[in-house]
C-alpha cells in the first residue's frame, strides 16, 4: 500500500489527473516518488498513444499525432513543455549562475523560450507523422517512460541547484536500487513493443543511445553553468532525449531526403 500511495504521489505531481482520495498526502512520499516518474511515463504513454489509435482510424496521421501531442499535455498540464520553455530561455539569455536562474524563476516566456518550444513541437509532431502507425505507437510507449527515466538520472546523480523550487520536494538523491527499479518500468514498454514486432532491436538500441546522449549534454551544460539541476531542466532533458527517441527511430526506417 505505500508502494501504491508512492505511486500515486508521483502521478499527482507530474500530471493533473485525478487520484483516489484515500491516498492521502504526505510531504515525505515526495522524496521517494521520483521512482515512479517512468510508470507515470507510461500512464501518460497509454493516454497519448490511445488518442492516437482512435484518431487514426478516422484522420490522416498528422491529425492523430496532433490530438495524440494535444493529449499528453492536457494530462500533464505542460508541466515538461514549460521546463523545456523555462530552460531555454535561462541558458539562451542569463550570462550568470544567477541571472539563469532568475530567468527560469520568471513565469514569462521570451524568445528563446518561444522559439525552442515550436521547434520541439514541430519535430516532435512532424517526426510521428511520417512513422507508420504501429511504430508511432511503440514509439509513444516506449519514449514516454525512457524520457522519464533519462530525467530521473538527474535526481539521481546531481544536486538540486535551488535552495527552493518546484522540484526541491524531489530533490533528495535517488539511491541506485530506487533507479534501478525506475529502469526495470521503463524497459517492460520496451520488450513488449519488441516482442510484438512494432518495433525492431535497432530502432530501439540508436533510440536509447541517442536519449541518453542528449541527458549527457544537457547534463553537463546544467552543471557547468548553474552546479546542478532545477525542475525546469528535468523537463528539459524529458522533452529532448523523448524527441531524440523519435529521430531514431524513424531514421531506423531509412527515411531519409536525399538518397544514399
């Protein structure tokens, strides 16, 4: 029961669905919730990848993968996209430790911030239209808890950069059997979308590569510039290494523009 109550924890922080009011709050479980961030991953992975399927026997894939994208927001309240957002415009325009995050802080959206968010959307959406659908949806399933565990890696190994903030509840080290067990959830999506031929042993290797590339960036970035992480960079690093999950993947297919 408090495995459960830790889960359900993690899924009212991370998302804005409802859960049972017998779990209870306490301050405490928020320490040890981020072990449950990639099964949140795979709550949210159902919803997106759900609304796709529906949407695509009806519209053309570009329509899906929109209501699919329009989906996982609503159940996450933007809570990633707006790191993403916030990160962009603290490391695009604060020269200082400080002033980076300061800009974070700062509830308002600017250029950098703008700019980095309609780009990551448009790869993202532009990149699960062109998937054929099948792979669209195990690309859902499984991106959506890797990205998870990639941003828990940070929980993991870094230090919580603010003396307060969003994510400071969260901000108690992860010790390697809580990140083990993180990383056993988001592999069980994995296998399963591999045992059921949606997607190939390649597309999934370059994907998990190439997510874990981009937290390494990030992460050293983070920790040159401001000695650590903020909730803004979690969601940094789950919005980049899930839209790296989709290049891979469709780069697997060959779909290249020009001829080799």
């Amino acid at each position: 029961m408090h495995q459960l109550r830790l889960f359900f924890t993690a899924l009212q922080f991370f998302t804005r669905l409802p859960i049972p009011g017998w779990v209870g709050f306490d301050a405490a479980w928020l320490n040890q919730a981020s072990r449950y961030f990639p099964l949140v991953g795979v709550v949210v992975a159902a919803i997106a990848a759900g609304v796709y399927a529906l949407a695509a026997w009806i519209f053309p894939a570009p329509v899906a993968v929109l209501l699919s994208t329009a989906a996982g927001i609503y159940a996450t309240g933007a809570f990633h996209e707006d790191g993403f957002a916030d990160m962009c415009d603290g490391f695009g325009g604060g020269m200082t430790t400080e002033r980076v995050l300061e800009i974070m802080k700062d509830s308002r959206i600017g250029a950098y911030g703008a700019i980095g968010i309609i780009c990551l959307l448009g790869t993202k959406c532009a990149t699960l239209s062109m998937l054929p659908p099948l792979a669209a949806i195990a690309a859902l399933l499984v991106a959506h808890p890797l990205s998870r565990l990639m941003a828990s890696s940070l929980i993991w190994r870094l230090d919580y950069a603010r003396a307060e903030g969003k994510a400071k509840p969260l901000a108690q080290k992860m010790s390697t059997i809580e990140f083990l067990l993180a990383a056993v959830t988001a592999a069980i999506p994995a296998l399963a979308m591999i045992a059921c031929g949606w997607l190939t042993w390649s597309a999934l290797a370059t994907g998990i590569v190439a997510a874990g590339i981009a937290t390494i960036w990030l992460a050293r970035k983070f920790v040159r510039r401001i000695a650590g992480y903020t909730g803004d960079c979690l969601g940094a690093v789950q919005q980049l290494s899930e839209v790296a999950f989709y290049l891979c993947v469709l780069a697997s297919m060959h779909h290249g523009a020009l001829p080799w």
